[in-house]
C-alpha cells in the first residue's frame, strides 16, 4: 500500500499539484507509522513520505511546515548519497524561500559536497539554487 501511495504523490508532484501531493504525502506518512520498524522498507517508506510532505509544503509557499518535516526526513538516516544530497538541496531551497542566507548557503555546499559521484541533474539543481539565491543577496558575479 505504502508503495503505491509513494506512486500517487510522485504522480501528483511531476503536475505539481502540490496540495494532492500533500494530502498523499501525510496519508503515506500515518500509513508508514503503523508499520513494523524492522521492515526492511520501513525506514526508506518513512524518509520519502517526509520529503514528499516537506517537498509539498515547499512548493506551497509554506516554509515552517516544510522546514518541520524537512528536519524529520534529514534526522533518518538512510545510507546513499541520493538521500543525502536531496535533504541539503530541499533544506537549502527551504532556507531560501525563508530569506535565512546563512543557512541556504551552507546547505547548498553541503550538497556540493556531497554529491561528487551523483546525477547532474541534482548538481545543476543545487548550482540552480545558489545562483538564484546570489541574485537574491544582490551579488550578481558570484551567481555566474
């Protein structure tokens, strides 16, 4: 069921009908709860129901509550690097959205740092990110 679910609100996200995703990514989330901590899905069940609520809350302009469940998905600790990097992308992009400079850029490097051996399309994101947060700080030479 969980994985099923996880389908739907990934369904809903690539429309970016982000309210559905949340609506799925809370369900999946009191789904995942109910099962047993010794599944061997359960942690993973558990990280993508967060980042698809955090994700959801982040596209919806509501930073606390993305930032809330951006933290709990960052606190399970999953091993992979794709785990990792899309926590300090999302928690950048989140620290952005709530004009914490400080803090978007150190999670933007933590990114970069981390994702040597990941997807270019998770490197360009995360370049994406700081560039538009650059312009944002008013530092135009540093975003090329």
């Amino acid at each position: 069921i969980v994985e099923a679910m996880g389908n739907i609100t990934d369904d809903y996200a690539s429309m970016k009908d982000y309210q559905e995703a949340l609506h799925y990514g809370k369900l999946v989330d009191s789904i995942v709860i109910t099962m047993d901590i010794n599944h061997p899905y359960f942690k993973r069940a558990q990280w993508e129901a967060k980042n698809t609520t955090a994700t959801a809350y982040y596209h919806l302009h509501v930073p606390d509550s993305a930032l809330y469940y951006a933290k709990e998905m960052k606190a399970i600790h999953i091993k992979g690097i794709r785990y990792l990097a899309t926590g300090d992308l999302l928690l950048a992009n989140i620290y952005t959205e709530k004009g914490n400079s400080d803090a978007a850029f150190s999670f933007y490097r933590q990114a970069i740092n981390g994702i040597a051996a990941y997807f270019d399309l998770t490197v360009a994101q995360v370049h994406d990110g700081m560039a538009r947060l650059f312009q944002k700080e008013n530092k135009p030479d540093s975003a090329l």
